[in-house]
C-alpha cells in the first residue's frame, strides 16, 4: 500500500519538474508531510489523489470535441488525456515559461491594481510575437485567460497549421474557464479552417468576456467571430492595445486584405543621399553592425527582390548568412531575361530558391534557367520595366506574404510608383560621397514637384553601429478599418 501510495506521489511530482513548476512542488511536498503527519494511511492516499496536476484541467470530452483534424492525430496515437501537453505536441518552444512572456517591467506586475485590460492585451501580445517565424502567412496571436485576477492559462499560435492561441490556451487551462475573461490579440475565428472555428471552443469553455485586440480582415472572419459570440450572450470589447496590435500583424493585415505581400523598400545611402560613389563602388556605405542588421531582416521576410541591374553590378549571393536563419527566397525582375547563367544566384539556385520575373517568353532561352533550377514566372512589361503589382499578386499567391526589396534605384521608384511598397528602411551613414553621377536611393524620372513626393510617416529611428535607421510607412489606409 505504502508503495502505491508513493508512486502516486512521485508521478505527480514528476509533473510539476518536468515544467520547471517547483512552486506546485514544494506545496505538494507541504501537504504530503501535512497528510502523513495527521491521517491514516486510507486517508493519506486520498490527500495525494486530491493533488491538482499542472495540465491538462479540462475535461477530457471537453478536449476531444475541441482539438482539430491534425491535433487528433497526435492526441490518439498513445498518448493519454492525462500526459497531453500543448508544448509536446508542437515541441517547437522548449524554453516556454509562461511568466517570462511578460517578465519585462517589474513594478508593473508587482502592482495588482495595475493590472488592466491593457494589461492583460500586452502580455497575450508578448506572447504573440514568440510565434515569429513559424505561423507566416497565418497571423501571430496570443490568448490569455484571467479569473478572479489571476492568468489561469496562456498560449500563442506556435506554428503555420497548428492550434491557435485561443484553443491552445483553452485546452491548457489549469482550471475551469468558465466565469473568466479571454484576451486575445485578434478577433476569434469562426470557420473551419485547418482547425475547428475558435468560437465553438470559446463558447462552450464558459468564458464570460472576451477582449480582442482587432478585428479580423480575414473575409471569412470579419467581424462574424465577435458577432456569434455576443449572440452567445458572451460580453465583447474589441479594440484594447488596437496600434500595438495591427502593428504585430501589419504582414499578415496586408496580405489577407490584398492577396500581395507586405513589401519593405530596403536601401543604405550616406548623408548626401548616395548609395554608391559616381564609379559604381558601393562597398560599402554602412558599418558592419547595418549590415548584420539587414541580415536579420533578411531572415525575417520570405521573400528579398532585387531588379537586374543590381544582379549584373554586385552579381550578388542574397542569402542570409545569420546562422539557424532561414534564406528567403530570391526574386530579381529582369524582364529581357538577362541574367547570365553563371551568376551566384543561379549558381546556387538549387539550394536557395530562386525566381525571375520575366517578360520573356522564347522558350529556347527559358529552358537553360529552368534546367538550372530557376522558377520563372511571366509577367507582362509596362514602361520598360515589368508590372509590379501583376507580379506581386503572383508572389501572393505562392504564398510569399513579405518582401524586403534590396533594390536598385530603378525597381525602387517602379515600385513606389506602382504603389506596392508599404514601408522603407533607410539607413544613413555619417558620409557623403558627392558626385553629379553617384546614384542616389531612388532612380526614375522622379516626382514633378515637392508636392508629388511620396509620403511617408516616420514610425522608428535608431543608431545601428556608427550609422542611423529611418523606418518609415508608406501612407494608405489598407488596414485602418481593422
Ligand atoms: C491563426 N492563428 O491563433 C488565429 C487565427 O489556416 P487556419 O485554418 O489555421 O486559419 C487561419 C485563419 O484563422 C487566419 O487567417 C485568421 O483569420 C484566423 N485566426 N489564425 O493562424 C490564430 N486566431
Ligand atoms: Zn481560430
């Protein structure tokens, strides 16, 4: 008896390690000496059974009506409801600590009266981001759930296909939900997708409030998640942290509202407006921490462009040479097909994917590219060059949601004219280079007037090493209404 008595103890203790949750340990520890002391044996047994486990504390039809087509398959083969764990059966974030997501301004979680919708919307938005990387072109969002001020479970949607973060926070709750509140960055689903609609879960959990961060521009979502449950008689507030919010997902915004990716205008100049000396000698203008830093965004969009002229002057690689990054894919515009064979970046086109936009259609001179590895997709010509915004709902529907645009100046300007740049990352180095036929950042035949620029709206500025960041967007309401 003793034995069993001590197995028990051990399995559940055994939990509480495992997720480095040593405060449920030693109050376990607490009140198995507590019961040792004063109860008989039958009695003691029952004290260890009463021991909360850490997860999952939703009932087991509770979990199997609400995990979806491809979670089930994880969930039946073998593994108990007991042992189900969200972090296993993703195994992507090992360092998952749900108290680190918001472990960044102290005096704030020290202070419960503090703690506010915003609050609440901050740390489900911290979680959020840990989603970077790995949901694209889906978007990342966080859940909190909260009951009588305390956060009773947490998560963010882990990867492209998987759970998202309201499900996966409902089915790690500790406790029953109902009564509770849910924050959630953005507006619950409503459709069945690659999981089960997040309203049917969010609904049948109990919870009695939900805030959301932004409204859905998903067309089969759209403001329907929220109207079904305040049908359920559920309380909805939408719109707490709402910039923050769009901001976290202003990839994911465009993309589904435009079927295009999200292009960033990416350029380094010196304070005359450079990007080269007047011999076309461009390495290089910024320090070595710019560059790093144009590697990590390289890492961090699908997609780099550059036009041909670019490909023929640097005959450049275009990878991302950060390591554990992923390289984006690598598009160059080159409409006459002029990119020579023995470049790097066709050289190379069997390890990182390679595309060339191209008006060319003589099949004889396809073939080579194609024999090489290249993709080419057909885009019709306009003004000399190709029709970016043809070619961008192509990169769309390949499910290219981000571009970092690398230049030059002509597919620069093409760009910003064809009106498919949504922001621009200009780094500025303390030089000037002078020259009447030093090219600058922005080719073309350029605005009329003054009143003719583009206009951007300055977001962030820092130092990068010795040289400076400007990051601006480009003005358009794509995703005011959200
Ligand atoms: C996510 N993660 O946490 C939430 C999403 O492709 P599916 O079936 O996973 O559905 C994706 C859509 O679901 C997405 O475009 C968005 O509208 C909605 N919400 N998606 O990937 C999440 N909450
Ligand atoms: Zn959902």
């Amino acid at each position: 008896m003793m034995k069993l008595f001590e197995n028990m103890l051990v399995m559940r203790m055994a939990y509480w390690l495992r997720d480095n949750d040593f405060r449920s340990f030693f109050i376990a520890w607490k009140r198995f000496f507590h019961a040792i002391k004063k109860a008989p044996l039958r009695m003691r047994t029952r004290a260890i059974r009463k021991l909360p486990l850490k997860r999952p504390r939703m009932a087991p039809e509770f979990c199997a009506r609400h995990i979806g087509f491809m979670e089930r398959s994880v969930f039946m083969s073998g593994r108990s409801d007991e042992n189900y764990r969200p972090d296993e059966a993703y195994g992507s974030d090992e360092n998952y600590r749900p108290d680190e997501a918001y472990g960044s301004d102290e005096n704030y979680r020290s202070d419960e009266g503090c703690r506010n919708d915003e609050y609440y919307m901050q740390r489900a938005i911290a979680l959020a981001r840990r989603g970077e990387g790995a949901v694209h072109p889906n978007p990342m969002v966080g859940a909190v759930l909260v009951k009588d001020g305390r956060v009773i479970a947490e998560d963010y949607h882990r990867v492209y296909g998987g759970f998202h973060a309201e499900r996966g926070c409902l089915l790690n709750c500790r406790e029953p939900a109902k009564g509770g509140t849910l924050y959630v960055t953005l507006e619950p689903c409503c459709h069945y997708g690659k999981t089960p609609p997040c309203t049917d879960i969010i609904i049948d959990s109990g919870v009695r409030r939900v805030v959301v961060g932004t409204k859905d521009p998903n067309p089969l979502v759209s403001g329907r998640g929220i109207q079904i449950l305040k049908d359920h008689g559920i309380e909805v507030v939408c719109g707490v942290c709402r910039e923050e919010c769009l901001e976290l997902n202003r990839i994911f915004f465009h993309y589904i509202r435009t079927g295009m990716p999200y292009v960033t205008l990416k350029y380094a100049m010196t304070m005359d407006g450079k990007t080269a000396a007047a011999s076309g000698k461009s390495r290089w203008i910024t320090g070595e921490a710019a560059r790093h830093r144009v590697h990590e965004e390289r890492g961090r969009h699908r997609g780099i462009m550059v036009g041909i002229g670019t490909a023929l002057a640097d005959d450049p690689l275009l990878t991302c040479r950060l390591e554990g990054q992923k390289s984006p894919v690598r598009i160059v515009c080159d409409s006459a097909l002029r990119l020579p064979l023995s470049s790097k970046l066709v050289q190379t086109a069997r390890q990182t994917p390679l595309m060339i936009a191209t008006a060319c259609t003589d099949e004889a001179r396809r073939a080579p590219y194609m024999a090489e590895g290249c993709q080419l997709i057909n885009v019709p010509r306009d003004d000399g060059g190709l029709k970016l915004d043809v070619l961008m709902r192509a990169l769309g529907e390949r499910k290219i949601d981000s571009i970092l645009l690398e230049g030059g100046s002509t597919l620069a300007w093409s760009a910003l004219k064809a009106g498919v740049v949504q922001r621009v990352l200009a780094f500025i180095a303390p030089k000037i280079l002078g020259g009447c036929q030093a090219p600058g950042a922005v080719g073309g035949p350029g605005a009329e007037s003054p009143d003719a620029a583009f206009k951007l709206k300055l977001r962030h500025t820092e130092p990068v090493g010795c040289d400076f960041l400007m990051e601006s967007e480009v003005i358009s309401d794509v995703y005011r209404d959200c």
